[in-house]
C-alpha cells in the first residue's frame, strides 16, 4: 500500500528523462496497443485484431526480425525512456509519421500468439505442430475482432484443451471471465498467463484492473507494483498508479507519477484513442498541483523575498515556477555560433547600454520618417521569412512569405541596404549611435519590423549569442505583448530594450492594427573587444569552409 516507505519513495521517484527513445510495438510486443484496447476502452473487452493494417501481419513480423530498421515497422513507435534499452531500428521519426499505436496493429491471432510464445515463454508457436491449433487462433481473433464474444470464448477454451498452456489463450479467456463478472475465474487465468508470461506488463496490470473493480486496494496495489518492476515506464501502469494514489486522498504523490507519465506518453496528437481521457485527467492534476505548489513556495518565501532587489524579482518567480513544474527552463540555443559562459539573460539592464537614452530620444523623428517611408515604398516591406519549396519550415508555415511578419531592410546579413538608408537618413544617424555588432555574413541587421493584426511570431531562437537585439517601438496598439524566455513584456512606444535571441522567445498582435518596430542588432556586452574580434573571426572561418564546398 502506498503508506509503506519504501512504495512512497517509489511514488515519489522523478524520472530524469529528456529525449525519448521509441522501440517499435510490432517488433518489440504485439500485444502492447491490443492490450491497451482491451483493458482501457470505454467497454471492458474490445478486440485483439481491428481491420488489416499492410504495416503489420505476416511479412511486417518478419521484416522485425531481419531487419528492425525498415521504416514500415519502425514507424510505429511508442516512446520509452530509456535508450539503452530500444531497439536499433526504432527511432523518433522527426517526419510526422509517428503512430504511436494508433488503434490496434492487426496482427492475425496466428501470428500473434507465436511472436508471443517465442518472446514471453521460449515455447515454439504452435506446440502441437497442427493446422487445427492456428485454425482455431485465426477464428478465435476473427471473431473478437466481430464481437462475437460468446464465440470467441467457446473458440479459445477449444485453443486451451489443444494446448493448456497457450498465454493467448489464457489471457483472453481471463478478460471474458472478467467480463462476465466471474473475477476469481479471471484472476485464476490471468495468474496462469502470468507465470507463463513473467516478463509481460499488461498481464500483471490486468489483475489490478480485476482487484481495483474488487475494491481490493491492497492486491491492486501489489499488481500495479508488479507491473511496473516489471517496466517503470509502462505508460498504462503509471496511470493506473497515479489513479490508485488519487483515490487513496495522496494527490501530491499521484501528481509526480502523472507528470512521469505524461514525460513517457507521446506528444499530444499521438495520444491514443484508448488512453486520451487518461491522459487529460493526468494533465490535469499536474497543472492543479503546480497551480497549488506555486502558491504554496510564494507564501512559504515571503520573508526572505522581502530582501531581494526589486531588479532580481523576476528571477525568483522563475525560480518558483520552475521548481513547481509549471513551466521549464530556458536555455541559450544558437543556431550558429555559441559562445559557452555567457549567462542566458532575457532582458539585459538599460545601464549596460550608454546609447539608448539618446535612441530613445530620437523616436519620434524616426517614427516621422517611417511613416513618410510607408507612404512612398510601403509595397518594399516584404515577407521575413522566405524559405525556399526544397526548405523545411518548421514552425514557420503560416509566416513563410507572407506579409503578416514584414520588414523594410536597413542592413541585412552584415551588409547595408543603401538604398533604403538613403530613404531614411535621420534613422541611419540613430542606428550610428550604438554599438553595431559585425560578425561576416550575420550582422549586423536592421529593420523596420511590421506585425499585421492578429498575427503571431512562433517561439524560436536566434543565431549567436554574441549580439543581442534591440526593439524601437514606433507603432505600437493596445494588446501587443513579446515574450523572451519566461518573461512577457508589452511594447510601449519610444521605450527600447535590449535582449538576448537565442533564448526562445515570440511575439503577438491580438489588436486590430499593425505594429511597427525598429529592430536592430548590437553586441554582447559581455564580451571583451578582444573576445568580439574573436567571434567575428570564428564566424569568417566558418563562412570560408562552407563556401569551399
């Protein structure tokens, strides 16, 4: 029961997991998505086999065993957390087509049972060595899979007087029994599949089902403990144990095994069917427990608090947060080149930078330019992001030349746009004034930057952390906000800032208008002039190699 220690401390056990490692259900356990269906629909029995699948069946079973790597099996992935345990073949697709078990894989009940003996007993897939046997198994799945469950059960008793001790068999004769009411017979069977099948998950978790129906809390305890010393990170036992633990008055401890679960789960879309109601309870109790624990640090740091410099506030809010689990980290990502050592600051302090209260001053006759720029050239404001059709989008689909995100170039990729610094020579004297970066081929940049209404910037993150950008509003409507890390700040026209990109940051413009900025690159201010020449020096070298092919 979850008051002993030693299950409280298994409770409470964090798992320390990023990235997750996705062995493939067909090669791994056929049974995986089909047990699921079985013990977590809505009805208590849904099918082992539900319509062809091309993927799976005879030749996808034994492309598994010859060839792990072949993309019609792997792609059929569940995510697990532990690398050293999956199988070779079967990564994260970073292409779309993960089916994390969508539906159930439809395996034949032939081969299911005798990838199934192989693996969990080391018996040979039909004992008997009789066409009858297979017969049976084909007709028993067939009619599971029509729900013609009298039929299917009189069928798999017919499997078990061939074969006693076929863990199909077994297995599904327990859930018919179950289904019937007759819990003692149904454990009785699910026992025996165990023993025949020690190393399986679902069999153990399936006699917790049984005992939690029983209102045995103790036996569904031990069950649900078997299940997962058996595999940690068995997605359906971590959700029967942080419901079991909920219904026991430990919300706090049911909390940590929902957001263990949710780690193991795949990303939302992939949720299956059988498991999606689960699953948005357990997100829900994480975000009620982070809501509550946030609370709980504040009130409980109060005092200590109090002494904090006002500037370094937001620091312990982010600090609360992410000890509460309620949002995460936020580190520098480069897309080009890093500088280690640097601290990941969101928003740097104005006294770091002699040249803006002189920018500052100068908004409004660089708003006035702007405008009279617009009236003249406003159709060469064009799309920021222009990816090419061989280029891969990301999360910039819906901006991808469009002019929803627009800007009006001054310097572009280190270069000036002469042209367009000659139509704007009072902003080309304030763009003098600061402490231009230049790095070959990556900056400085600068530009007029159009939001149109309603339109939303991505979280992405920028290309060094060398230079940091700086925002001039100039345009600036009412529900305007801009995100760097986990700080959301609005725009207010004529108050600049200074931030560090590489840090994931977004932007919105929820009003009705568009919103105009002066954006502009200048250095680190970290960095020594010595370290300047040497970043502008690394980025040369790295420019020169990929231009010698």
């Amino acid at each position: 029961m979850p008051d002993d220690p030693i299950a409280s401390a298994s409770a409470n056990h964090q798992f320390e997991v990023d990235t997750p490692a996705t062995p493939c259900p067909c090669c791994r356990d056929p049974f995986y998505g089909i047990r699921v269906m079985e013990m977590f629909c809505d009805a208590k029995y849904a099918s082992f086999a539900v319509g062809p699948d091309p993927a799976c069946g005879p030749a996808a079973l034994k492309r598994a065993a010859t060839a792990p790597g072949d993309p019609q099996v792997a792609g059929r992935q569940f995510p697990r957390r532990d690398s050293a345990r999956q199988d070779p073949g079967c990564t994260r697709r970073a292409t779309g087509a993960r089916r994390c078990f969508q539906g159930v894989y439809g395996l034949s009940g032939a081969n299911l049972v005798g990838l199934y003996s192989r693996k969990y007993v080391g018996g040979a897939a039909d004992p008997m060595g009789t066409s009858d046997l297979r017969g049976l198994i084909q007709s028993a799945g067939a009619a599971m899979s029509a729900g013609r469950w009298q039929e299917a059960e009189r069928l798999w008793q017919q499997v078990r007087q061939i074969d006693p001790d076929n863990v199909q068999a077994l297995f599904s004769l327990g859930v018919h029994a179950f289904q019937r009411g007759d819990r003692e017979g149904a454990l009785e069977l699910l026992h025996a599949a165990h023993q025949r099948a020690p190393k399986d998950p679902m069999i153990p978790l399936s006699i917790a089902r049984v005992h939690r129906d029983a209102g045995r809390g103790k036996e569904q305890w031990n069950a649900i403990i078997a299940t997962l010393s058996i595999d940690p990170y068995f997605l359906p036992g971590l959700l029967e144990k942080g419901e079991f633990l909920e219904s026991e008055g430990q919300p706090r401890v049911a909390a940590t095994v929902f957001r263990n679960a949710l780690k193991v789960a795949p990303e939302e879309p992939h949720w299956p069917p059988a498991l999606r109601r689960r699953l948005e309870h357990a997100r829900e109790a994480v975000r009620r427990d982070s809501e509550e624990l946030v609370d709980f640090l504040r009130h409980e740091v109060a005092a200590e608090r109090s002494g904090v410099e006002a500037a370094q506030d937001g620091r312990w809010d982010e600090a609360i947060s992410i000890l509460a689990g309620k949002t995460r980290p936020f580190p520098s990502i480069c897309n080009q080149l890093h500088v280690p050592r640097l601290p990941a600051v969101t928003f740097y302090d104005e006294a770091l930078f002699p040249w803006l209260q002189d920018l500052e001053s100068r908004t409004g006759v660089i708003k006035a330019e702007l405008q009279d720029m617009l009236a003249r050239r406003g159709e060469e404001f064009v799309p920021y992001i222009q990816y090419g059709p061989d280029d891969p989008v990301n999360q910039w689909d819906k901006l991808n030349h469009s002019r929803n995100w627009s800007g009006f170039h001054l310097y572009a990729h280190g270069r000036p746009v002469e042209e367009h610094l000659a139509e704007c020579p009072r902003t080309a004297e304030a763009l003098a004034l600061v402490d231009a970066v230049d790095i070959p081929g990556l900056c400085p940049n600068a530009m007029f930057s159009a939001l149109a209404p309603g339109a939303h910037i991505p979280p992405h993150t920028g290309e060094t952390n060398a230079r940091l950008v700086a925002h001039l509003p100039l345009v600036v409507p009412e529900d305007c906000r801009f995100r760097v890390g986990y700080d959301w700040k609005p725009w207010r026209e004529g108050k600049c800032w200074v931030f560090d990109d590489t840090i994931e940051h977004e932007a919105r413009n929820d009003s009705g208008q568009t919103r105009v900025i002066l954006m502009f690159d200048v250095w680190n201010p970290l960095l020594s002039l010595a370290e300047r020449e040497m970043a502008s020096a690394l980025a040369g070298a790295m420019s020169k190699w990929r231009s010698a092919g």
